[in-house]
C-alpha cells in the first residue's frame, strides 16, 4: 500500500446555502473529521464550498460560512448535499447556479451523496435520474414528483444506488456517514480477500463511532412514520404542512421548468 502522505487527501466536500440544516452537516463532519483513511493509504480532510465565503443564516440559531466557493472548492472525492429549512430549499430548487455547482461537483467524485430534502436538491440536478432514493419521510410525496426518481418505500436511514446515497431525514446524517466510511474503506483498501477487507472496513467504522460516542438511546420509540404511533404522527405530519406545501410547490415548478 502506498503512503498516504503520499497521495492526495481523500477529500469530502459539504454544500453550504442559507437556511441550510447544522445537524445534516454536523453528522458528516464531525464522522469523517474521526475517519483513519490510512487503511485506504490516504489522509481525510472535510471542507463545504458555497456560492460565497461569507456568514449565513443556518436553521436555528447558528451562522455558518463556507471555506471555499464553488469556483475555488477542490477536487472532490465525495459530495455532500443536505438539507434544510423550508426558504433555503425552496430557493435552492430555483437557484439554476447552485444545481449546476452540484453537477459540477457530482462529476468529479467518486461517492455522491445527501440527506434529509438535499435529496431534493440532488433530484433537481438530475442526479437521481433512475436511481432509488429517500429523503425526509415529511417530503417523501415530493420526491415523488420527480418522474424519473425510484423512491423507496418504507423509512429507510439511507439507500445506496451505485455511487448515490441518499439519506433519511436530518439525524441520519450519522448513521449514513458511518456506512459510507465502511463501505469507502471496503472498497478502497486494496485488500482482495472480502473477508479480510470487511474486517477492515467494519473496524474503521466502528472506530468512528466510538470517537464521537454514538450510541443513540432515545427516550422514546419511534422516530419515523413507520414506527410510531398514528397520535404521535397525525399532529406532527399536521404541523409540518408549513414546510411541506412550498417545498412540494417548488419541487413542482422545478419539474415543470426541467420538462
């Protein structure tokens, strides 16, 4: 195996927009920031790219900024795209310059990936064109209306297609980060024997997980529509109309101007 000081680093690039999910990029981050890639015979390095480098608006309380812009962004071995509140998505889906930085990016990396409604964003780009997909289990029917797209019934945290993963809602940016070093360790780690490279593969994962101490133990069952109770899901579904109906209106209009 080479020395990975050698090589490139492997290099995992976070899309960053106004009104974008902390969670969805923090689960990313914070897994590869943990990853040892030396099994692979490289180093790791996260960076997020964006229109501009200057401070915006996340969801909630916190302003975030990009390192690079979409001009100045290196080479990517891996995009990210998450998700994000109701304005971000809804403009993101008519901003022509942001799906087209997604492509651009998707082009040059091996591994293509996103959570939570990024899978919309990643859908108005033409990326999950006859692939199977998810997304935030709130969005699902929106997803749907991308005639192209393979949406996967169920609540799954994430779903694989070739080199596209996309992810449930927010929280699942965890557990598919996991997944994703698994399975980028597996097949790059030049060992032949597939005993051997899953050994190697689970190990690095596992590692992750201990370092950023996941090891989730909500308070109560349930956390999608498929696993709760119909009193617990018919107010939440309720209040999420909010955010529903401009994203379904925006994914609609999306569809109709790629037509």
């Amino acid at each position: 195996m080479a020395d990975a000081q050698q090589l490139p680093a492997f290099t995992v690039g976070i899309l960053l927009y106004p009104n974008c999910d902390p969670l969805d990029i923090a689960g990313p981050n914070d897994a590869f920031e943990f990853w040892d890639a030396s099994a692979i015979g490289r180093t790791s390095q996260v960076v997020s790219f964006a229109r501009t480098k200057k401070p915006m608006g996340g969801i909630g309380a916190l302003t975030i900024s990009a390192g690079y812009t979409y001009e100045d962004c290196p080479k990517l071995d891996l995009l990210f795209v998450p998700g994000g509140g109701t304005d971000g998505v809804v403009k993101s889906l008519g901003d022509d310059r942001l799906l087209e930085a997604i492509r651009h990016k998707a082009k040059e990396a091996r591994y293509v990936v996103s959570v939570c409604t990024g899978g919309l964003l990643m859908a108005a780009a033409g990326l999950l064109d006859g692939r199977e997909a998810t997304t935030h289990w709130a969005v699902v029917d929106c997803m749907k209306l991308f005639p192209k797209v393979k949406v996967v019934n169920g609540c799954p945290r994430y779903v694989r297609d070739g080199n596209v993963f996309t992810g449930g809602g927010i929280s699942s940016s965890i557990d598919l980060s996991l997944f994703l070093i698994e399975t980028i360790t597996r097949e790059q780690c030049g060992e032949k024997d597939p005993d051997k490279a899953n050994a190697i593969a689970k190990q690095a994962a596992q590692q992750v997980q201990l370092s950023i101490q996941y090891n989730p133990q909500p308070p109560y069952p349930g956390g999608d529509p498929c696993s709760v109770d119909y009193t617990v899901y018919e107010p939440t579904a309720l209040g999420m109309k909010n955010y529903h109906d401009p994203v379904c209106a925006a994914v609609a209009k999306r569809v109709k101007k790629s037509g």
